[in-house]
C-alpha cells in the first residue's frame, strides 16, 4: 500500500514537471517569437494601402476617435492622386539662374491630379524651406517655380528633382489623418 502511494506521488511529480517543463517551453517559445518578431514583414502591401492601414491603426486606437466623422475614402482621393502625379506624369525641368521650373504634364486624369497636388503641395514647400515656390495650372497639368538663395541651394533642388520636393515637409502623415477625420488639411 505504501508503494503504491509513492508511485502515485512520483506519477503525481512526473505529471507537474512535465506540464511545469511544457509551459516553460510554450512561454519561452512565445517569446522567442515575440523577439524576433522585428524580422516579420511589416509592409502591408501596395503603398496607398499602406498610408490606409496605418490611419486606420491609430485611428483604432485612440479611444477618442469620432467614429461619425472618419471617411477613409477621402483618404484614398489624394493617394490615388499621389500615384498619379508619380507613376504617370511627365517632368519637364528649365534651369535660369538659381531659379527651376518643373513643367508637370500628363492625360486628362493625371493632369488633374497634377494640378491638386502641385497647387497644393507649393506653399508646404515654401514654408518648410528658405525658398520662394510659386505654382499655377498650365494645360495638361502645372507648373512650378523654384527660386533659391545659392549655388548649393539650386543643387540640391536640381538632385532632389520635382518628385524630392514634392517630399519636404512630411506633413503627408499629419495631413492623412487630418483628411480622414474632416479636418482642414492645408
């Protein structure tokens, strides 16, 4: 009788070390991919998606958010409009002094993206740099007009080309989320 109570008593220990050893297992597996995890893809895809999914994250997870006042698809407009202007219009670039100006021309569609996002795009380009940016609608699209203060200015404008300076400012995020939520973006 005896016995047979050490035996349950070791099958009893046995049991807990092995389900003891299996958490630890489990828990250390866990982490072990919770800290690898920074080699797991992060894209979510094509980049207008991308721009979406990330508004919608933080979007989600502000408890604040006004649900009644988010559209996502006023969003997507200026992002298709983004992809237009650079995966389909044509740069055409004149050199005067320290001043460039970039004839942006494309098909109906695009030159209408054109026109929002360059007339729109100028004065956050002004305000983020030293130099004067002026924008008007020509046929097929826009034009704009750079005006630098030097040599390693003008440099700099002619490396980055119309579609780096279309960059400068990185108020793109801010202005995603401003747009998704109703609020003036400019």
């Amino acid at each position: 009788m005896a016995l047979g109570r050490v035996i349950k008593k070791w099958e009893c220990s046995m049991k807990l070390g092995l389900l003891s050893a299996a958490m630890l297992f489990v828990a250390s597996n866990a982490m072990a991919q919770h800290a690898h995890s920074s080699v797991s893809p992060s894209e979510t895809g094509q980049s207008q998606f991308a721009a979406i999914a990330e508004i919608v994250t933080l979007l989600r997870d502000d408890p604040d958010t006004d649900w009644a006042q988010v559209d996502i698809q006023a969003l997507r407009d200026p992002l298709v409009d983004m992809d237009n202007v650079t995966t389909r219009a044509s740069v055409e670039r004149t050199v005067d002094g320290l001043s460039v100006t970039f004839m942006v021309t494309g098909d109906d569609v695009v030159a209408s993206s054109i026109r929002r996002m360059v007339l729109a795009h100028s004065p956050m380009l002004q305000g983020s740099s030293d130099w004067t940016v002026t924008a008007g609608e020509i046929d097929n699209g826009a034009f704009m007009l750079v005006q630098v203060g030097s040599d390693d200015e003008m440099s700099q404008v002619l490396g980055l080309g119309f579609f780096g300076l279309m960059t400068i400012g990185a108020h793109h995020q801010q202005h995603h989320l401003m747009i998704v939520v109703g609020r003036p973006p400019h």
